[in-house]
C-alpha cells in the first residue's frame, strides 16, 4: 500500500530540509523531519536522517531515544543500540527507551546486557509494564534461565490477563520445564487461552504443535506445525518440529528438506543439526552425516550427543580407532547415550559379533521411551523393520579392512 503524502507535508518537509543544511545540528528541526516522516511511512527520508546524524557524529541524548526506536523500525539494530546507549544516565532515559534497548540487544544476542538494563524495572512493581516483562521473560529464555522467564511472564499476565505473547511463551515454557511428560494439561490450558485472544500466537502454536507431537497425535501437530509456517515463514522452531515429525514417520526425504529450512533460520540450535545428521545416516549418506554432526559440536561441545553421532559416522566408515575415540568421549559427558551405544552396536556388527551387537541394541531397547510410558523395544523394532536399508549397511561384511 502506497502512502500519499499531501502536498504541503512535502512543502514543509522541504523548507526543513533547507534549514537543515545552515543548522545541520538542530535537534528540534530533525525530530520535526523524523516524526513527520513517521506520520507519513517515508522510509527514505528516515534512512536519509539517520545517515545525516552518523556523518555529524551528532548524539543529544533528547533526540537518541527516538533515533533508537526509528533504527529499530528500519532494521538497523547497531545503530539502535548505539542511539540508545546516549540515553543511559540522562534524564531522557525512562522505560520505553531501556525497553527499546534491551529488545535491540536481544536481537544481536547481547543477553546479559539486555537482563543487566531491564532488571531494575522488573523488580519494581510501579515502573515496569507487561511488554517489558514479556522482553524479560525472552532474554531469559535466551540465558537458559527458565524460572526467572515464568516469573516474568506470570507479572505480565498479572498487569495483563490478556497479554496473548505472555501466555503464550508461558505454555511453551511450560512444556519445555514439564516434568511428567505424559500430563500436558496445562500447556494446553494455557496455550489455548494465548489462541483464543490471538489465533496464530506463535509461541502458543509451537507448545501446542509439540505437545501434539509427543503424545503422537500426528495429524494435528503436523496441522500446527503448518499453519505456524503459514503466519510465520521463518519459524526455525517450526520448521524443526515439521522436520522431527516427519523423521518420526519415517518421510525421510521431507524431514531432510525441512531441518535444512530449520537451520537456515536457526543455525545455531544443535538439536536440528543431529536429526539432520541421523537423516544423512538412514540415507547411507555419511559424508553429509559427518558435515551435520561437526557443524554441531563447536555449536556445545558439552553436548554428547554430537560426539555419539561422529562415532556413529566413523563406525560406519569403518573407523573403529576414532569411532571409539568418539564413543569414550560421549560416555565421558553421559553415560547413557544412546547415539554412543549405538556406534558400538555398528562396530560390534562391523567385527562380525552380531550376538553381541544384538545385547548392545537390547540396551537401548529395555529403556523407556521419550513421551511414552512403553519401553522403546516396541518402537524401535518398528522403526529398523522400516528402514531395511540401514539394517542391511549396518549388517553388511567389512570390506575395508
């Protein structure tokens, strides 16, 4: 939509601008261009402002505070941290400027700074309001710290009942701090509280879409899954879920188009990157199985489950030194893992010990199944009838010693 702008804005727009080049400093004429260009969507002439402030090296903390929210409209959120740090000490600096601040910050994966700016606030009652407790609740989400997130979003939800983005980061907090996974009830409590104010609240989707996806209710956590992507196209968190469901069933080619999409938009998240690489390993593609499991251990190297993939890759190139070199490593950071467990189970085979590469897959089998209350024997031996081709890789004679 084009916005028109009368003919005497342009005028006065204009006469501004004339002004501007003998006072190019003049702090009330830019707020006057900045906000008439606001009222009017002439992002050009925003652009233009913040490049002429840059090229004076020009930062009055009265004009900053808006200079930092414009930056934020534009995209630009260096320059709106830059903006809005001018503010910081003065008497310009209030709540909508540390707010505007802190969501830069959280953008560019400043957390800590931004937790450092908005504590204050959360913790005294008379200045913060829901918006801000909700940005809170987010960087702490981001800083692995759960409880300070649902605490954060309790106190919005109690300045706002109705605050859609508070209950529904709530639900997903809830799912993800869930203990009895067989009991989602309140999730979805939550959750559809979120969706009833708000019907494609992402947050409120995604809880919904994974909690659907646990309980196996496969249809209509896809459902979810899909309308999320609808609203919400660049979702990693979706595309992820929409990948992992499709993994489960075994549409192995679907799963690896979609974790690819995922990690377009969320490269960082090291879950994504092993199903990735479990993909490349049903498809016998280990060179891109190896790529997925090594792009994911610098992402933590404290994850065991990135070690127990490589070993799976080495095992199944034949690799037994590193396998085991890998494997040891895995065992180091947990015990139990399984993607370990199952390269000894590859190498057992590759050694021709298919009794004992049987009791090393029983291991993994007499253990309780994620989200279930069933043993995965059941689940599993499903899953390799399923998959013949990688029962017969894994079976097959050494022949490359």
């Amino acid at each position: 939509m084009t916005t028109i702008i009368p003919s005497e804005s342009k005028d006065q727009l204009q006469k501004w601008f004339n002004f501007l080049e003998y006072d190019p400093k003049n702090t009330h004429l830019i707020t006057s261009i900045i906000e008439s260009a606001l009222a009017t969507n002439q992002l050009d002439i925003l652009h233009q402002m913040i490049t002429h402030i840059q090229n004076h090296d020009f930062h009055p903390p009265q004009l900053c505070g808006l200079l930092s929210l414009v930056c934020l409209q534009l995209g630009k959120c260096e320059e709106a941290i830059i903006f809005g740090e001018y503010t910081l000490g003065t008497e310009y600096e209030n709540v909508t400027t540390r707010h505007n601040l802190a969501y830069a910050q959280l953008y560019k994966g400043q957390y800590q700074k931004a937790r450092e700016l908005l504590q204050p606030l959360i913790e005294s009652s008379n200045e913060v309001n829901s918006d801000t407790c909700v940005l809170y609740a987010r960087i702490m989400h981001h800083l692995e710290l759960p409880d300070d997130a649902i605490s954060a979003l309790e106190k919005a939800i109690v300045l706002n009942p109705s605050h859609a983005e508070a209950l529904g980061n709530l639900a997903l907090l809830q799912y993800e701090t869930g203990h009895n996974l067989s009991d989602y009830s309140n999730v979805k409590e939550t959750a559809n509280k979120a969706l009833t104010i708000a019907p494609y609240q992402l947050e409120a989707l995604l809880a919904l879409a994974e909690v659907q996806l646990n309980e196996r209710s496969i249809s209509n956590a896809r459902n979810n899954f899909n309308l999320i992507l609808e609203h919400h196209p660049q979702s990693g968190r979706a595309w992820s879920g929409l990948g992992q469901l499709e993994y489960y069933e075994t549409n192995i080619d679907l799963a690896e188009k979609h974790l690819l999409t995922a990690v377009e938009y969320m490269k960082d998240h090291v879950g994504t990157w092993h199903v990735l690489g479990w993909c490349y390993i049903l498809k016998n593609n280990i060179e891109k199985a190896a790529w997925a499991f090594e792009t994911s251990l610098p992402l933590n190297t404290e994850f065991a489950d990135s070690y127990g993939g490589l070993a799976v890759v080495e095992a199944m190139r034949h690799n037994t030194t590193v396998a085991k070199q890998w494997i040891k490593k895995a065992f180091e950071l947990d015990e139990h893992s399984m993607a370990a467990t199952f390269a000894e189970y590859v190498l057992l085979n590759n050694e021709g010990s298919p009794e004992a590469a049987q009791q090393k897959m029983n291991s993994i089998l007499i253990r309780r199944a994620p989200s279930s209350d069933r043993s995965g024997q059941t689940l599993v031996n499903e899953w390799l009838v399923q998959h013949p081709n990688l029962q017969k890789y894994l079976n097959q004679e050494d022949d490359h010693e």
